[in-house]
C-alpha cells in the first residue's frame, strides 16, 4: 500500500499523480487509501475525495472484468452512436459509468480517438469493432459471456 | 560549451547506418489513430512474415502520416529504391505485400498510397501529390510519419535542436523578438500573441518562472495536439526549450491529457533522450542555461484545458478555473511567473527561430501568421490531420483535401473546434479560416478540430449534444454556466421531443447569449455556440421541431416512430428477435410496440423487404 510513499514528496501537487499511480496498481482509489493519502500529504479525507470524484477517469469503485469503451466523439455520434449504447445499457440492464452486478461488464464512454472513418467505434476491453451496427451488438456481447 | 555539431554529426550518421539502404526496411504508422485500426496486429503479422520467410529486413515505427483514412499505413523502403507508403494494409494483406514486394517482383501498386520518391505509375503516384497532400504546407508535420518519434536521432539529423542552439547563441531578448516578429497568436484557442505573453513573463518578477506545455487537448473531434506528440515529440520539446531560455526559466511542465497514454509515453521517452544528449537537463549544451520538465496527466476533465483550471489542476486541486487578475504571467502556477503556452505553439517556435520572425509572417494572413493543423472527421471522404496556410478556405480544407462528402450524401455544415466551436453552413465553406474572420462567423478556429456534417445529421440533435458535453464538463463553480447549460439541454431536449413551446426559440437565443457573457471561462463562453449556430443558420430546421413537432433527417427519437408496413412484410421473422426490446410482436401481422420501442433502428437494418418505415411529423403520430 505504501509503494508511491518514497515515489512522491508530501506535497499538495503530488496528489493527482498518486491517484494516477494508486489506480493503476489496484484498479480504482479505494476508501482505505484515500485515507492513508489524506495523512501522508497532510490533507483532509474530504480534500482528497474532492480531487478524486472531480476527474472522471478515477475510480471510486473496481471495474467489471468485461469494459467496453464508447466512443463519445462526435463522428461516432453522427454515425448512430447513441443507437449503440441505448441498445448496450438495454441489454446489459446497466448505465453508463456503471457495472454489472456479477462485476462482468462495464461500460464506459472515452473521448474521441480520432479513428473517426472507422466510426462508430466501440472496444471491449482491448479488442476493436469498428463501423459497429446496433445490430451486431448482441452478437458481440455473446463472445464474452 | 559543448559543441551542436558534434551531436548533429552523430545523429545523422546514426540515421544514415539505419536508411542507407544496406538491406530492406519496413516502417509501419504507430500512433492511436493507427492503432486502433489494427497496427499492433499488422506489426506482428509483418515480424511473421519476415521470420517466416527468413528475410532479413529492418522494421521500425513512425507516428501519423496524417492519413488516418488509410491506417494502417506499412511502408517499405528497399534498397536502392524510394520508400512506399501501402494502405490500409490489414493482417489479411501482409502476406501479399511482403511477397510482392520483398521479392522484388513487383510494387504492389494496388495497395500503394504514394511513393517518396519521384511518381512510379498512375497508381503509385508521389505521395506529396495525392489529393490529400497536394493542398496541404506541411511544416509541423514535416516529419511526422517519417522518423521514429521514439528516437532522438531521427529528430536531430533532420534538423532537429538546430534552432535551440541558434537561440542560445542569440540574447534572449532577441529571441522573445524574433517571435514578436513571427506575430504567431496562440493555437491553444484564446490567440493571444505568443511572443507578448513571452515577453511579460520575462519582465514579470519572481522566482522560479514556470513554461507550461498545455496537451490536454479535450474539444472532442480535436487530435492535432495528439499526433504532433505522438509523431514528433521533440519538435514540441524544442520549443518549450527556447521559452524558458527566452523567459528565464528553469523549470517546466507539460499537462497531457489522461486520455493520450501513448502521447505521455513519447513524451518521456523524448525527455529522457534529450537528457542523455545533454539537450535538458542541468546544463544544457554545455551552458549555464538548465531546464527540468516534468510530465503531469490529466484525469477527464475537459475545463482542465483552461489554462486556470490546469494550473489549479498541476497544484493538486479540483481543476477549477480561478480569476485572471493578477495574470498568470506575474503569478500563475504556485504564484509564480508563468507563460502556458498550446503545444503547436511550442511547435512553431523552432521554425519561427531556424527561419526569422519575418519570413515566418510572410505566410499566413496579415492577423494570422504561420500555418494551422486541423483533425478532419466526421461525414468526409477522407480523415485526419493536415496542416494549411491561415487564410485557406474550408471549401480548400472539407473538399479538396478532405475530398467531400461521402457517397451519395450532401455536406451541411462543419462544427470547427469540436462542440464550443458553433457551426458553419456549407453555403460559407468560402470562408477563409483565420482567427477573426471565424469569430466574426460566430465560431471560432479554436483548437482545429473540424467535423464534418452531412443532410443525415439533425441540428437539434447536434446542439443537444453539444450542450449536454459542456453541462458534464462545467466545473460547477460559476451559476450562469452550472445552471445555463442544464436550460440549454432542458430547451433542446423539448424541441427534440416535441414539447417545445411558442416562443422557446427567443428563449433559447436569450439564454445563449447570457451564458456566453456571463460565464466566467472559456467553457461556458462557448457552451452555447453550436444552438446559437443552429438558430442563426438552421432556423427552419430547428423550427420543424417547434412548430410541426417533426425532426426532418429523422434523428430525434421522440419525434421519429418505427411500423411495419403489412403490405411490404413477409413475415420472414429477422426483425423480432434482432429486437433488443421484444418490442415487435404478433403472428399474422407484426407491429412495433411503440412503448418498448427505443428507436435503435435494428429492425430497419435487419429487414430485407423494406418493410420498416421510419417517420417523422404530426401526420406520422396520427396514423399510429
């Protein structure tokens, strides 16, 4: 728990890269070591919870094992993308920013990736579907259930 | 003092040992864009290949051509012959490739993008002179697709850290006006006069003084940013080390966004080489001069791009913006002098110094210098980053390079700077694109993204979306943007369900026009843009959804409905269970359950006898 101690000086502008570093190790910031970086930088619990809930990108919570990533840009949009992922949330029963409650799927927006002649563009974990339909998707979920 | 011609020596003999022809080389584009079209996949299918073969050929990496639409991009550069660009070239295609070529039977022309070289036949044309490519002066990317961006050495003996050791040998002053010369506004969105800021930060007491590299490039659309990083690091790098000479400072941050790992990968990589060529690091080339750099990554959070909010962010706070006064020229980061400057600024730098202020003016328009990078997607035939002239018109940018629109479509209009930057009709693609003649517009040339629309888009639909990214980006803080972009989204999500009321349009002028003034940063100032665009250039289309409750390109979801025309179905039975809601039912006769229905369209996809209409209109809701 204590391996970005000796990494980062006890100061109040290590304390993005910490989370950075904390999620990347365990997967999300856990309340437990919002807690311990509170003490090591001479915070408050509240401090730190506020920098953390303020970025999307970190975690309060693990992710499924399962992530499929929607491109939110806005040649994905153009191409159909809100058709895709009311059909993902109607499937799956869960909104985005959330898991499933067997911690097998997540779903997540993520910024434009510029493969925009390849949109929609959808990722689950790490495996790419480009020009994606809303047709295919229940056929894509079934390879990963 | 350590000698610059030394290390240039070096690195071009480095480059020489690697491009000298002495056996075949393959180059394959690794950027994201690259990526996620299956670059990963088809490097392993090439060192694959080569095993399998047993051929011995040199394999590199280069960042992004800019011709995203042909990703993944493989180039081959045989002996005593000019190097080819193929693609896109999937893992089906390499086996192909590789035979064809490598065996020297013949150039693949069929997969050939260009040559480097002069024109090989009508299908391997010059690669410079390829639509794409013809209309584009490409300085910044001048290398970018060409070097390794993980090595320094490609960098240098292409004339890479020439301009750092110019400038040093130059008083600072008489750098800071080389670039007042240049007259080069910032590219980040704002456009304030780089080599002014340069200058009042140098002026301004304190100590330490800060550069800032702003990468955290969030106006979604936007990746001119991303492939500069990605493709040339060090062009960024160099620039921000000419400001802290200039400035007089010793220490400097760049701020990527969390979203670009490979671009903070690169950029460490370049940190860490430069460091080892005495390029940054305590003393740099031998001087007194020293420079530290440290790397910061974002979290998602698109107000950090502000210049306020990322300093608030780097000091470890929520990423709110904060006031202007004093300027963060006197006290910025941690109170201290600052000059924050975009990363294409940072860019410019070293040509503003190798070539003089005044030849850099001499292109470009009298109140925009210099050259400009756009990131063109959405509906157009060809994708990606170009690099023109201010002053070039978006008719040059969307038609020519871009090549129009796609297949039997019709553009309506562009979105520039992603959803703070408005819209512009299709009727006003002679514009020219320069800082004030798109402001004047109502839009902006903000951070270069341009996406493109066609007649398939709603501008309802557009608007809404736009506003409902900056209600979740707004930091909160300031009422008129907490409050306004939740009534912006409130007015467009009533017309784009047919509940607007008499009137909402004023209303939603009104309220746009308070939000912009009244905000107090950038993200709130814009917020309302793509609805004012929508008003002042789609008014009919916006008032089809007021008036006759009917979204005309059919988009808008409440306003559209889904039946089956029994005359035209077979009952073949696709469209029911394709149907993620069970929303189509019966036996003899299938309808579309309207309530279950959530408009995803598949049933419009699956089915093979045009028997699923899609409407739109009062007439429409009627029938059902």
């Amino acid at each position: 728990m204590s391996y970005w101690l000796t990494k980062y000086p006890p100061e109040r502008g290590s304390l993005l890269p910490i989370l950075h570093e904390i999620q990347t190790q365990e997967g999300y910031v856990s309340k437990e070591a919002v807690a311990a970086v509170a003490r090591y930088l001479g915070l408050s619990a509240s401090q730190v919870y506020g920098v953390l809930t303020f970025y999307s990108q970190l975690r309060t919570a693990p992710l499924g094992k399962k992530v499929i990533r929607i491109c939110e840009g806005p040649a994905c949009h153009l191409e159909g993308m809100d058709k895709i992922h009311h059909v993902l949330e109607a499937i799956l029963g869960i909104d985005v920013g959330e898991t499933t409650s067997d911690g097998s799927f997540s779903l997540e927006f993520v910024p434009c990736n510029g493969t925009c002649n390849h949109a929609p563009f959808l990722l689950v974990n790490d495996d790419a579907y480009r020009r994606v339909q809303a047709s295919q998707i229940k056929g894509i979920l079934e390879k990963y259930e | 003092m350590m000698d610059f011609d030394s290390v240039q020596a070096e690195a071009k003999k480095a480059w020489e040992a690697q491009t000298d022809g002495s056996r075949p080389r393959i180059i394959i584009g690794m950027a994201t864009c690259s990526i996620s079209a299956g670059a990963k996949e088809t490097l392993q299918a090439v060192k694959k290949e080569l095993t399998r073969k047993g051929i011995d050929a040199e394999v590199n990496i280069t960042g992004c051509i800019g011709l995203c639409y042909q990703e993944p991009l493989v180039d081959v550069a045989l002996p005593g012959r000019h190097r080819i660009s193929y693609g896109p070239i999937t893992t089906d295609l390499v086996p192909q490739l590789l035979g064809d070529v490598l065996s020297g039977k013949e150039t693949a022309a069929e997969l050939a993008v260009g040559t480097f070289g002069p024109r090989e036949s009508a299908s391997i044309p010059h690669l410079f002179d390829i639509p794409f490519m013809r209309f584009q002066t490409r300085r910044l990317l001048a290398r970018c697709g060409l070097i390794d961006p993980e090595n320094i050495d490609h960098y240098i003996a292409l004339g890479g850290y020439s301009a750092l050791a110019k400038a040093m040998s130059m008083p600072p002053e008489q750098v800071i006006d080389e670039v007042k010369r240049s007259q080069i506004r910032g590219r980040g969105g704002a456009a304030y006069p780089a080599g002014l800021k340069w200058e009042q930060c140098r002026a301004a007491k304190g100590y330490p003084k800060y550069i800032v590299c702003n990468a955290d490039e969030g106006d979604p659309g936007s990746f001119v940013d991303r492939t500069v990083l990605e493709s040339d690091p060090h062009e960024v790098l160099e620039g921000m080390l000419i400001a802290a000479y200039a400035i007089g400072s010793d220490s400097g941050y760049i701020y990527i966004r969390g979203e670009y790992p490979l671009a903070a990968h690169r950029f460490s990589t370049a940190l860490r080489q430069a460091e080892e060529k005495g390029l940054l690091g305590a003393n740099v080339l031998g001087s007194d001069f020293q420079f530290h750099v440290e790397i910061r990554r974002g979290a998602g959070s698109y107000v950090c791009g502000e210049s306020s909010a990322l300093m608030s962010s780097i000091e470890g706070l929520r990423g709110m913006p904060r006031l202007k006064r004093p300027r963060s020229v006197e006290k910025g980061l941690w109170a201290k002098p600052t000059s924050m400057n975009n990363v294409e600024t940072f860019a410019n730098v070293p040509l503003i110094i190798n070539n003089g202020g005044d030849e850099y003016a001499s292109t470009g328009m009298e109140r925009s210098t210099g050259t400009k990078l756009f990131s063109l997607s959405g509906h157009v035939l060809r994708t990606g980053v170009a690099e023109v002239p201010f002053g070039t018109s978006l008719q040059t940018v969307i038609e020519d390079i871009g090549g129009g629109p796609l297949p039997g479509r019709k553009i309506k209009g562009v979105m520039p700077g992603g959803p703070a930057g408005g819209v512009i009709p299709a009727t006003m693609f002679d514009l020219p694109i320069d800082f004030d003649t798109l402001a004047k517009a109502g839009s902006m040339v903000g951070s270069g993204g341009l996406v493109v629309f066609d007649d398939r888009t709603c501008i309802v639909d557009l608007a809404r979306y736009s506003a409902a990214f900056m209600r979740d980006e707004c930091c909160d803080r300031c009422s008129t943007c907490r409050t306004g972009t939740q009534k912006l989204v409130a007015f467009l999500d009533a017309l784009s369900c047919g509940d607007g009321k008499p009137g909402d349009l004023e209303r939603l002028g009104n309220l746009g026009e308070v939000v912009k003034r009244l905000s107090h940063c950038g993200l709130g100032q814009t917020a309302p843009n793509t609805a004012l665009g929508a008003l002042a250039h789609f008014r009919s289309e916006v008032e089809a959804h007021l008036l006759d409750k009917r979204c005309p390109a059919k988009v808008c979801s409440p306003l559209v409905q889904y039946r089956i025309d029994p005359l035209r179905c077979t009952l073949c039975g696709l469209c029911a269970p394709a149907c993620p809601t069970q929303a189509i039912i019966g036996n003899g006769k299938l309808s579309i359950i309207d309530e279950n229905c959530i408009r995803c369209g598949i049933c419009y996809v699956v089915c093979r006898d045009e028997a699923v209409v899609v409407e739109s209109g009062v007439a429409v809701r009627a029938l059902v």
